[in-house]
C-alpha cells in the first residue's frame, strides 16, 4: 500500500511539473497580448523591425523566413519603422541565415541604408540582447509566427525594448511548433532572469548609422 501512495504523490508531482510548464508559455501570451497587432495601419511606429532568423533553403529564405521578411517590408514601406534589423546563425562561412534576406529585401526595393544584419544572433534572447546593446535600439516591432511571437516579445519587453509585435503570415501550425515553445519558454524564462549576457557582443553600429557597416 504504501508503495502504491508514493507512486500516485509521484505522479500528482510529474502532473504539477507539467502544468507548471505549460504554464510558462501561455502567461507569456497573455502578457504580451496588448501588444500584439494584426493590423500594420494600428501598430505605433518603431526605431526598427526585427526579422528573427530561421532556416534557409538552397542560399534563399525559407518559407517561414520569406513571411517574416514580407512583414518587414511591409511595415518599412508603411512607414512604421525606418530600420530593418535582420538577425540570425551565421556562426560559419558555410552557414548563413542574414545574407539571403539581406538579398530578399534588397530585391523588395528597401533602400540597403535601411538594411541592418546582426550576424550572431544564435537565439531570440541573443538577438534581442543585441539589438539593444550593440544596435542600440530603443523601440521595435518584432516579425514572427504566432508560435514564436509572445516569448520573443517578452524577452524583447523584459530587456528593456519599447516593443511591439506583428504577426508574419504563413508558416505551419503544426502543433509541433507550439510544444517546443514549452522548453524554449522555460530556457527563456532562465535567461532573463539571470540576465545572460550573449556569447558575442562586440561593437556597436547605432541605427542612426548605415546598415550597409554590418553587411561583413
């Protein structure tokens, strides 16, 4: 019997944990909800947008990359923002995830002053440390889908950026993408709260500057 009791406290504990962390990323949500657009007409304007890396295909964006890029064009050209910062892996010379949207949007017509790569930003809490400590950014309007939105607007927020968020357009919604918010969420949450500084910071290139400094 007394076997029988520890492994139901166990289980009950295991339940707690699990709701617990289920937790994490829906209070992220609700936190950032306010602000949160769909419409580009009633986001506030911002210094800059930030375009969240993801994986490219064959040296051009992927699909979910491509979304996020096209959110960005559309605020620059809407006159939301002045600035498109582009972050993303480019930990080696084989693997680059800035330099196709760099093209991308060069493509699009936006002006390649306005253009900004950060070249190190290996994580959302990595890029949005440094769009504030080595881009100097004060106010943004972060890109991305709805899975990744509410944790990269709250670590942007708790970081200290005047941010916003608008959602990019396509991408899955396989609920793959929602689970694996739940450790990214937790990692998140661990992050700012030791205030991790990122493994590169380096010198800085304030947005008042011209982005083509950052492009190598």
């Amino acid at each position: 019997m007394t076997g029988v009791r520890f492994y139901r406290r166990l289980l009950l504990v295991l339940l707690a944990l699990a709701v617990a962390c289920f937790l994490v990323p829906l209070g992220m949500r609700v936190a950032v909800a306010p602000f949160v657009y769909e419409s580009l007409d009633d986001v506030p304007r911002a210094e800059v947008a930030i375009v969240l890396g993801a994986s490219v295909v064959a040296g051009k964006p992927s699909p979910i990359l491509a979304d996020r890029a096209n959110a960005a064009i559309a605020l620059h050209s809407a006159g939301k923002v002045g600035k498109i910062l582009v972050t993303g892996d480019n930990g080696t010379l084989t693997y680059n995830e800035v330099a196709p949207v760099r093209q991308y949007l060069l493509d699009a017509g936006i002006p390649a002053q306005d253009i900004f790569l950060d070249h190190a930003g290996f994580d959302t809490y990595s890029s949005m440390y440094r769009a504030e400590e080595v881009f100097q950014a004060r106010s943004a309007i972060v890109v991305t889908q709805d899975f990744h939105l509410p944790r990269a607007l709250w670590i942007a927020r708790h970081l200290g950026l005047t941010a916003y968020g608008v959602t990019a357009e396509g991408g899955t919604r396989s609920p793959y993408n929602y689970v694996r918010e739940i450790p990214a969420s937790l990692k998140a949450l661990f992050e700012v709260w030791t205030r991790r500084e990122p493994k590169y910071l380096g010198q800085t290139y304030p947005l008042t500057g011209s982005g083509e400094a950052t492009w190598y």
